[in-house]
C-alpha cells in the first residue's frame, strides 16, 4: 500500500471517534453515563467495596461518598497490584504499570488496564482525525512520533508484570499500530540504542532518509531543538549516509539552521506549547519557520485531559475519555464539567485504570463553554508548592515569572536545591548572585526565609554547552520517558552541577 493509502486507512479508522465527538450532545449526560457505568463494573473491587460504589446512584453520592485522592493514596493498592493481587483497584486486570514522575522528584508507577488504554484512544482517534481532515498534505508523507531510549532494560514486577510502555505509540489500538508503524519515518529499533548519542544518531539518520515527512509529534519542544541541533553538529557524518540532491538539500539547510528546508513537506509540529513549554516555542519557529505548530492539549501518564481541533486556541475536554471534576481557584468549588465558567480550576479525574477523584495537579483556565459540545480549556502550571526547604514555598510559576522579569526567558534556565539554598543554572549573561537574590525576594515566604538565615543567598552558576540536552539526558537515566519529562525552570533534585558543564 502506498503512505497516501494507509494515512487514508487511519483516517477512516479514526472517523467515528471523530463524527461521535463533533455531535451536538449534552455533557452533563455523557459524563454521567460514564461515572455510573464505571462504577457498577468496580463495584466489587477492594476499593469499590471500601467506598460502596455498589450504592452510589448519581453525582451527590459519588462526592459523598468517595474521598478525594493523590498518589500517595494508591501506594499501598498498586504494591497489591505489583504482588499479583487482583480485583484491587479495577475488576480488568492491570496489563502493565506505567512509570511517571512524582511531584517531589521520585518515580510514580500508573496501572494501565485495557479500558485506560481505550479511554485514550477516545481521545487520540478525534484529534488525529481532525489534523488529516483539515491539514492539507499531511496525508501524503510519513510520520515521527516520539520514542522512548531503553536505558535499564525491560523491567516487570515480581508477579510478571510489565513495567513501561516501550514506545508511545501502544497507546494505540493493535489494528492502528499495525498501519501506523508502516508510516513512521523511524522505526522502533531506535529505542534499544546503547547510548544517548547513539539514539539520536539513529534517529537523525532515519528521519533525513525519510523521503517526505508531513507530521511530527513529540512532547517536550526542546527535545526537537535538541534533536535538530544534533543534526547540526554532526551534518558531515550525517549526511555520508544520503546521495544526490538529497545530500544537497539536507546541508543547505543545516547551514542555514532552516530545518524546515531539510523537510519541506512538513506541514505540522505537534509538542507542548502551554505553560513552561510555551517560553521554548521560538526555538522551533525559528527552526521551522514555515510549519503549523500545533500545542498538544492537556495530557498525562494518569489520563487524556483534552485535545486540541486545527483553528482553535486551547483545547477541547476530552469528556468520552473519563469523568472530569474541577476545583474552582477563585473560591475552592467543586464542580462538574457542564457547571463550568470561564476562569481557572484545578482538574480532578476518574479513570479506567482505578485512579478515583484523583486530584492530578494541573491547573486549567477555561476559555469558552457551549451549550452542546465540550468546553474548551487551556493548561496553565501545575498546582501546589514546588520546592520547600524550609518554608519558602517556590513554585513553578514564580520561578519562570521571575525569568520573564530579568529577560532571560530564551535562555536555559533551572534552579535547584543545593545544601541550604539554592543554584540557579542558566546560559544567559549578566546575571548576578544580587540581581537574583533580589528577585526571588519578591516572594514573601523566601525573603523571610532569607532573612531569618534559614536559607543562604541563591548562586547564579552559568553554564555551556547544551544543559537542556543534559537535563533531559539525567531525567531519562533514572527512568523517566521523554514523553514525561516536562519543560521546568524550577526542580527538586539535587546534584545539577554534576550533569552540566560550567563555565
């Protein structure tokens, strides 16, 4: 068959998720549906039967009756899980368990059952149905989607179970896989590279042997900088593996840092673009200047939140994938998806894979609600404290405003916990230990923090080299996905200055 024919055949696959998702309906109703059905299938479960999901009947019981959640929460059944017990948190078995941050730094394991697995797919079809109807040309040439190095190997609990997902692409159905890996410009293979710069080599070569590319998805946006920089700097080698007019095309455009020369029949970038991420835009504008990039919509380890439709801001609530509440910031309301107004809410979910009121962390503005379809959202930061030494209370946010402040924004920037205060690694120039200090001052609770001596004036430490590169390098060595890894300019780990070079 030839790409045009498969693109086509997963367009036709996709079309009913799609035509069920753009149908007028009412979202109170199909969230409901959802929740009450979800519940009867649990019922029996150790959790079900702790929280008496067998008598809960509506919204109000399910409020009343099950507590609101965090990971902690699920330890002690996924550690049931992970011993071979069943019917602990879902009546379907838990196929794998998928690893994902934690927001203190450690690694959190999600069970995955085949009705998560469908509950993103319910989300995925509509939005990639949307992109082949409505992105002229991206039909015509192959794919790259986001894969993921094996850095420890293939790992399983004690009970058998697999630990990880090897690639992002079994999110998709078998029957979608199976066509989409004809599609894809690099090939599963990639993953087992022995190294980090192996990895990339192998991924650089097959994409510029890739005679037409239409479509990129990957979640971090520096990743694809990274990636194209690698390309940069190791054109010559590179480009000893093509011929022709080929070979040309592919050093003119490395020349010019113009990748969009290197694939001209790119027509869309899917990443993140919201939030942190949206600071690391400029970098792939300027790299792919002609190219529509597309910021993903709102999606975890835990779930898919929201995906976005081609001319559309934000988002649109995924309501098929799972049962959606919300905490209203301005004054602590709980919510349901069709009481939505416009302004800014934490999300909380139920899901498919046994995570219940499950408060994720992530705080939304809603920009638009209609009577008839899902609202449309647009992810804001993460909620709750970042980083706590002793009181200060550094959270994401403050941290990336305090960069927008000093005008450092298109710089590499990352503070960290080091003894008893804080570095601050970045590439950009003419930042002091003062001009830092005095800017994160600016929050309450750290300039007490500071002034009672708790904490030690914070060091600007610049760094060379490519720190994002080596950012993502540690995160993926102690066993995080890329596709987890977000763009961050504040973390809670330790140790940076051993992972980049100083200058």
């Amino acid at each position: 068959m030839s790409v045009r024919t498969l693109n086509y055949l997963c367009r036709l696959l996709y079309r009913g998720e799609y035509k069920r998702f753009m149908k007028p309906c009412s979202v109170e109703w199909v969230q409901n549906e959802y929740l009450l059905d979800l519940l009867r299938k649990n019922a029996g479960t150790v959790y079900g039967e702790k929280y008496g999901f067998s008598e809960i009947k509506s919204y109000e019981d399910f409020a009343e009756k099950v507590p609101l959640t965090v990971y902690e929460d699920y330890e002690p059944y996924i550690n049931e899980i992970s011993e071979g017990r069943k019917n602990v948190l879902t009546a379907e078995d838990v196929t794998l368990l998928e690893p994902t941050s934690g927001s203190s730094g450690g690694k959190k394991l999600v069970p995955y059952t085949k009705a998560l697995q469908r509950e993103f797919q319910r989300g995925i079809r509509p939005w990639l149905y949307d992109i082949y109807k409505n992105v002229e040309g991206v039909c015509d040439g192959m794919s790259y989607w986001s894969i993921t190095p094996v850095t420890d190997g293939k790992s399983y609990t004690k009970s058998g179970i697999p630990i990880g997902f090897e690639e992002d692409t079994a999110y998709f159905g078998r029957l979608e896989q199976a066509v989409m890996k004809k599609l894809f410009a690099v090939d599963g293979s990639v993953k087992f590279s022995g190294s980090m710069e192996d990895f990339y080599f192998q991924t650089a070569s097959q994409l510029l042997a890739c005679k037409s590319l239409t479509l990129i998805s990957v979640w971090n946006p520096t990743f694809l900088t990274i990636l194209c920089d690698f390309i940069r700097d190791n054109i010559n080698e590179l480009v000893s593996l093509l011929t022709g007019d080929r070979r040309e095309q592919v050093m003119d455009g490395a020349k010019e840092n113009r990748f969009d020369i290197i694939f001209p029949d790119l027509k869309i970038i899917s990443c993140w673009a919201d939030g942190s991420a949206a600071d690391d835009i400029g970098e792939i504008k300027k790299r792919f200047p002609e190219v529509y990039i597309q910021p993903k919509g709102l999606l975890a380890t835990e779930g898919f939140f929201s995906f976005p439709l081609t001319g559309e801001t934000g988002s649109r609530l995924s309501i098929y994938s799972h049962f959606f509440e919300f905490r209203r910031l301005s004054d602590g309301e709980i919510i349901t998806a069709e009481k939505l107004t416009p302004g800014e809410y934490e999300i909380i979910v139920t899901t498919g894979g046994g995570f219940y009121r499950y408060q994720i962390g992530d705080i939304v503005e809603v920009i638009e609600v209609y009577p008839d379809s899902p609202p449309r959202i647009k992810f804001l930061r993460r909620s709750g404290i970042s980083s706590d030494l002793c009181g200060e209370k550094l959270t994401e946010e403050f941290v990336r405003n305090v960069c927008k402040k000093l005008g450092i924004t298109d710089h590499f920037c990352l503070l960290a916990p080091d003894g008893k205060g804080y570095c601050f690694y970045t590439t950009a120039e003419g930042i002091t230990d003062e001009i830092l200090d005095g800017a994160l001052r600016e929050s309450y609770h750290y300039n007490y923090c500071r002034q009672l001596g708790q904490l030690r004036r914070a060091e600007v430490c610049k760094v060379k080299g490519d720190p994002a590169k080596k950012y993502l390098e540690r995160l993926t060595s102690e066993g995080m996905r890329l596709g987890d890894i977000k763009p961050a300019y504040l973390s809670r780990k330790t140790d940076w200055g051993k992972y980049f070079e100083r200058k």
